[in-house]
C-alpha cells in the first residue's frame, strides 16, 4: 500500500465515522439515515424537492426498509441540520489533493523516509542521514521538502515554487539512477 492509498483510506475511515455522527433523521415521518455521498458526472434532481434540479453533489439516504432516496446539498444541510456541504466540501478537496498529486506524495514519502527513517508525517522527525538519499539535497532543500510533504498530507495544495522544486530533485534522482546503471 503506498503512502496515498493510506491517506485516502484514512479520509474514508473519517467520512464513515462522520457520517455515523450524524445517525438517523425524519421526512415526512419516516426514518433515514445517510449511506452515501459521491460527485456525479452528469447533473441531477432532488428526489424530495422541486428546487434542486441539477445537483452534482449526491447524498444517498435510506429510510427503515431500505428505500434509497437522493437529495442534494440544501435539503440535506436543512434536515440534518448540520453543515454537512461544508463538511463534505472539506473531504472532497482533501481527496482531490491525494489523488491529484499522488506521484508527489508517494515520492515525498520515500525520500523522505529513507532519509529521517520514519515517516515524518506519522512521527516528528529529528536529524537525518543524507547518506541513505540517491542524491545530495542540502538541509534547506529537505526542510522545504518536508513542508510541503506535510502540506499534501494535510490535504492542501502545493504552490508552484513548491511544485517546481520536488519535480527538480526528481529529475536530478532519475538522471543519477539512470546513469549509475550504464
Ligand atoms: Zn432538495
């Protein structure tokens, strides 16, 4: 399992527990509970309003015999009466970031792995051993890898000097390996 698969089945872990938060709820005397949420390709409609016509945003819901219902952001926030939009806006971005830079992260995290001998996102990581990297990468450049390392963890995208710099040391790695095996 690489480091953003990790990431992402942390973040599904965090969307289940949330969503058992917020238990069961009523419309129109029946009981239902959330099951679902994804983001659609195509537009749809609000199953139990008129008002939502092109939702891409989808909440499953499921009453007591297993009659699954689909509602979109409005009718979800106003009857479970939790800023769930907000809160699912937050996953979404975090798992668009893992996914969108996957490459990034996997890589940060073997470098960065070798280097300090844990995985600095799990634990604090304290002096490192340059010796156990493919190339030479000063203090400064792993303390900005680091930072942004951390920063794709946390689910926030990078800035393009941030970008720039881990593609640098990625190619300078690549070059190395590529001509230690001529
Ligand atoms: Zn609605």
């Amino acid at each position: 399992m690489t480091k953003t698969d990790d990431l992402l089945k942390g973040l599904e872990e965090t969307v289940s527990n949330y969503i058992k938060t917020i238990g069961e709820f009523i419309i129109k005397n029946e009981k239902f509970h959330i099951v679902d949420h994804y983001r659609s390709s195509e537009f749809e409609h609000c199953q139990i309003c008129p008002q939502e016509t092109a939702i891409k945003d989808i909440y499953v819901i499921e009453d007591s015999k297993g009659n699954r219902t689909i509602v979109g952001n409005v009718c979800i926030t106003s009857i479970t009466n939790e800023k769930i939009g907000q809160r699912f806006k937050d996953y979404q971005r975090k798992f668009d970031v893992y996914t969108d830079n996957r490459t990034y992260i996997d890589f940060l995290n073997g470098l960065l792995t070798d280097y300090y001998g844990i995985d600095p996102d799990n634990e604090e990581p304290e002096e490192g051993d340059i010796s156990n990297l493919p190339i030479w990468i000063s203090k400064q450049g792993i303390s900005k890898l680091l930072g942004s390392y951390k920063r794709l963890c946390r689910g926030i995208s990078l800035i393009d000097t941030q970008l720039r710099l881990i593609q640098y040391y990625a190619k300078k790695i690549q070059k190395e390996i590529s001509e230690a095996q001529q």
